[in-house]
C-alpha cells in the first residue's frame, strides 16, 4: 500500500485528488472507491483541486459520474448522491484517524 505522501504524489502526476478512502455505507463505498485512487474528473470536469470536485459535483444533484485512476487503469462509473442521511462530523474523523496517525509517524512528511 502506497503511503500517504506517495498517495500525495502519484495524484499531482495524474492531476488529480488523492481517494483517501470511502465512507461506510456511501455511493463511493457501495461501488468500490477506495484508498489509492485517484480522482481525475467529475461530471466530466477535470478534478486537480478539491474546489474542482465541488464545483462539478454541483452540476448534478442526482448523480456523480467520476473517473479515477487505479493502479494505471483508467475506471468511469456513475454515482447515486444519497439523498437520505449524511455523515456526521464525528464518523469522518474516526474514519481519518488512523490516517493521520499514519501521517504523523512517516519521517518523510515532516
């Protein structure tokens, strides 16, 4: 598994955003978006920052066609947004936890 600041890297080569993971019970999670992924394009808008993603996101309120990038192989699939419960704050950053705990331990990050 590639480390975080690999992840980091790898992202800006491809343009895109580092997938970090998907939360439980999400479209993303449901349709296998997961960590080592790199998100190249929303709605057909190219994502390199995280304003790109929001900006395309908003484009349709039903669906998210997302490509990304996994080990070389260029994947597109199309997303139901949920439309019931979101996650609350305090499930995304247990969720992130172990990540930063990672982060803070990887010398090459300082």
């Amino acid at each position: 598994m590639l480390s975080p600041r690999s992840l980091e890297r790898l992202a800006e080569i491809y343009e895109g955003i580092p997938i970090l993971g998907s939360l439980p019970g999400t479209p993303a999670a449901s349709h296998g978006l997961r960590y080592g992924d790199i998100l190249i394009k929303v709605n057909d808008i190219r994502t390199a920052k995280v304003t790109d993603f929001f900006r395309a996101r908003a484009l349709d309120g039903e669906h998210m066609r997302v490509e990304f990038v996994r080990d070389g192989t260029h994947i597109t699939l199309t997303l139901p947004l949920a439309t019931g419960r979101r996650p609350r704050l305090e499930d995304i950053k247990s969720y992130l936890q172990p990540l930063r705990r990672e982060r803070s331990e990887d010398p090459t990050l300082s």
